[in-house]
C-alpha cells in the first residue's frame, strides 16, 4: 500500500474527511514518528509495532566493480519491529 492509497482509503471509509484533510493526519503522524526519530526517542505504535534507531557500526568494504577496498563511516539507521497482534495477523 502507498502513502497515496492509504489516504484513499482513509478518505473513503470516513465519510467526515475528504482527501486533504486524510493527506495532513498521515502526514502529521509521519512526520512526528521522523522528528521522534530524528532526535533519539522511540516510538511505539500499540498492536502495530515500534521504531527505534540503531547504530551501525563503521566498516570496510569491497567496490564490487573495482574489487577495492572502501571504508564505510559509522551511521544511525532507522529499525521497525512489528508488534505481537500484528505479526499474529501477518502469520494467519
């Protein structure tokens, strides 16, 4: 499902909301999960999951092109783990 597809849906389901005001709720949510993220804090979504930020430590490499060695700088990634309700929903 895209970002588009969902406020599809969440437009038409809730007959309240037409398609911009169902275009700021998603991005509002994202947007407070990326500026939680951003600043260090975890965010946890009850039945659906919870995203951290994991730390990747620096390595080294192999340009698969070139066959040399490449050096790769330490970085924060985002992490999702589903939650419970969702991966039993997910299994069947």
């Amino acid at each position: 499902m895209t970002k588009s597809e969902l406020i599809e849906r969440l437009s038409d389901e809730h007959g309240l909301l037409n398609k911009k005001d169902a275009e700021s709720i998603i991005n509002l949510i994202f947007d407070g999960i990326g500026d939680a993220l951003a600043t260090g804090n975890r965010v946890e979504i009850r039945g659906f999951g919870s995203f951290t930020i994991r730390e990747r430590d620096a390595r080294e490499a192999r340009n698969p092109k070139s066959g040399e060695l490449v050096s790769i700088p330490s970085r924060k990634t985002p992490f999702f783990k589903t939650g419970k309700e969702l991966r039993e929903r997910v299994d069947g």
